[in-house]
C-alpha cells in the first residue's frame, strides 16, 4: 500500500510541476487563500516525498543494486 502511494504523490507531483511550466505567470489571478491553500498542498506532497518516498526509493535502488550484483556474480562461477 505505501508503495502506491508514494507512486501516486510521485505521479502527483510531477502532474503539478508540468501544468506550472504552462501557466502564464504575469497573469495569474489567485486569491491569496487559493494560493496560500496551493502552497500548503505542494509543501505537503514534498515533505511526504521526503519523509517517506526518497529512503523507500533508496531502499529499492539497494535492493536492485544487490540483486543485480549476485546475478553478476553468478554468471561468472
């Protein structure tokens, strides 16, 4: 379950930053709860990516590493 949905923030994200690259900065008509609100979401999926997505992301890049070295090793007995 925390695997989806550290997925899930990951895919969140990147949706947010990619619609950002298309907004028209200059023009933007937030009010200042809407904004601040939009802050605090983004803010949120950051800290969880932190908190929890990066060492579980670096949890699996060592699992892979390791397996990727026995098979390695493996092949070469």
């Amino acid at each position: 379950m925390a695997d989806r949905n550290i997925m899930n923030a990951v895919q969140r994200l990147n949706s947010i930053v990619k619609r950002l690259e298309k907004v028209d900065l200059k023009n933007l008509d937030l009010s200042p709860r809407v904004l601040e609100n939009r802050i605090l979401t983004l803010e949120g999926y950051l800290s969880y990516l932190d908190q929890v997505g990066i060492p579980k992301i670096r949890q699996y890049l060592e699992l892979a590493t390791e397996k990727s070295e026995v098979m390695v090793g493996g092949e070469n007995d």
